[in-house]
C-alpha cells in the first residue's frame, strides 16, 4: 500500500514539473512570439527592410535585448527619465556609436584669448529660459547618418542669433555649412557661464554614446555617461522640473521620434565642472 502511494506521489509530482515546463515554454514563446511581432510593428513604423532573413533574425535578436534593457530600465524607482523603443531599437550600442559617431569642430571657432565672453557681466537673468517659446529655434531636423552633427548643432545656435538680431527665423542649411566651411573661420566665442543661454541659443558638444542616451524618450536625464564628446546638440533653454531638479533644454538632430520631440532634457548645476556628459566643456554661441 505504502508503495502504491509512493509511486501516486511521484506520478504527481513529475506531471507537476512537466505541467510547470511547459507552462515556461508557453510563456517563452508567447513572449517571442510578442516581441516579434512588436518588431514587425516597429520596422513598419520606420520603415526598414532588411536584405535577408538572416539579417531580420540578428536584428530581431538585438531588438529583443534592447527592448527588454528599456523595460528594465524603465522599472527602476527614482529614476526622472524614461527610455523608450525609438529608431535605435535594432541597433547595438557599439553600432548606435559607429552610427552618430561625431569629430569635434572645434577648430572652427576663435579662441576665448581673442573673443572675450559677451555675457561677462550679465547677472540678471530669468530663472527658466525656452527659446523655442521666443521663436528663435527651428523645427527638429534629422541629420541621417551623415556625421556632421556639428553643423546642426552650429546652424541651430546661428538661427537663433540671426532671429534675435533681424526678427526673422529663417532655417539654414547644414549641408552649406558643410560644403564651405574649410576655412575654419566661424565666428564664435567661447561660453564660460550659462548665463549665456539666457541670452541665445548655445551650441554644445556632449558625450552621446551611452544606452541610455540612445533610448532615452523623457524626463530630466541624470544617467550615467563620461566627457569624450562624441555628439554636437544646442541648449536652447533651462529649467527646473516639479520635483525640483535643474535642467538644460537641448535640441538634437535626430529627429523628433526621439527623446522628448526631439529634445532632452539634461541634469544642469552637478558637481562635476565639465557638466553632465561634457555639456560645459566645448560650448559657444555665435556672435552677431
């Protein structure tokens, strides 16, 4: 009798496994099944084909990986920032770097020796700035996968001054600045105290390359990142957000299915001097 029950138990309790087993497997590939079909959604939305099926499967894989790092992320209490799944979903982070990779064009601008800080002097200055709400900032652009961020972040900062200047906000070409620019002869000086994006839109160089970066979608960004300034965006305001936490309004050039329409807004008054991601290392307006 002991023996029968003994082998009852046992019955059930293998059938309990395999019901668990399978369970797990059903749950996997429903799971699967979801993630890829959110791809398909995802490559219509962006409308991506790729050249094989091979590619489809590893881009789907990366796909995966991403979308549950963004899940993850997204889980994690205090954080003021959201990721979301944007144009980069398919890329790994080494690939997003090789994508936007930027050189600084710094050698265009004149030194602080000779273009002495305009705003020196300043100290009355309102404590939230949206140059967007002035008119003097353009629509989002894209710049693709040219690599020249910089003239996006340089043309940026030259509409705003030339709207400040003349009343007219008129978009200027980035490729214009590209094609003639070989002189290095912008006419700019160096920013010493964000003062100065009380007074006009700034172009800035940042350190881009971080996951967080690549997916972020909104919130006042505070993530890890280091100062190898790799991207060229431009401050076109400062703020503080309702939890209290100071922020600088930055247009990128990636178009407006990332971040905040395009936008991001970064943690401003650190402790580190060079400013989250670099943002204070390598910036200046142009002068009219």
């Amino acid at each position: 009798m002991a023996s029968t029950n003994q082998y009852q138990c046992f019955a059930l309790a293998v059938l309990f496994v395999l019901g668990v087993l399978a369970s797990q497997a059903t749950s996997r590939s429903l799971q699967d099944a979801s993630i890829s079909e959110k791809h398909k959604q995802w490559m219509a939305r962006y409308g991506l084909v790729y050249k094989n099926s091979a590619e489809e499967e590893q881009r789907l894989k990366i796909f995966k990986d991403n979308v549950e790092y963004i899940e993850s992320s997204n889980k994690a209490e205090n954080k003021p920032y959201k990721l979301g799944v944007n144009q980069f979903a398919d890329l790994t982070n080494e690939e997003f770097k090789l994508r936007n990779k930027f050189k600084s064009h710094s050698s265009s601008r004149t030194s602080t020796a000779t273009s002495p800080f305009k705003y020196a002097n300043v100290t009355d200055v309102p404590s939230c700035m949206d140059w967007r709400k002035k008119g003097a900032v353009t629509p989002v652009k894209d710049q693709g996968q040219c690599g020249c961020c910089w003239a996006f972040s340089a043309v940026a900062s030259m509409e705003g001054i030339v709207e400040l200047t003349t009343g007219k906000l008129i978009s200027l070409s980035e490729q214009e600045l590209v094609d003639c620019d070989t002189s290095g002869e912008i006419k700019a000086a160096m920013v010493v105290s964000w003062t100065a994006v009380a007074n006009q839109p700034v172009s800035v160089a940042i350190d881009a390359s971080g996951s967080d970066f690549q997916f972020y979608s909104s919130g006042v960004f505070t993530g890890a990142c280091g100062t190898d300034l790799d991207h060229g965006v431009t401050a076109v305001g400062y703020g503080t957000s309702n939890d209290g936490t100071k922020y600088w309004l930055v247009k990128n050039s990636w178009g407006t299915t990332w971040g905040e329409q395009g936008y991001i807004l970064m943690q401003r008054d650190i402790d580190a001097a060079q400013g989250l991601c670099g943002l204070a290392m390598e910036a200046s307006y142009p002068t009219a």
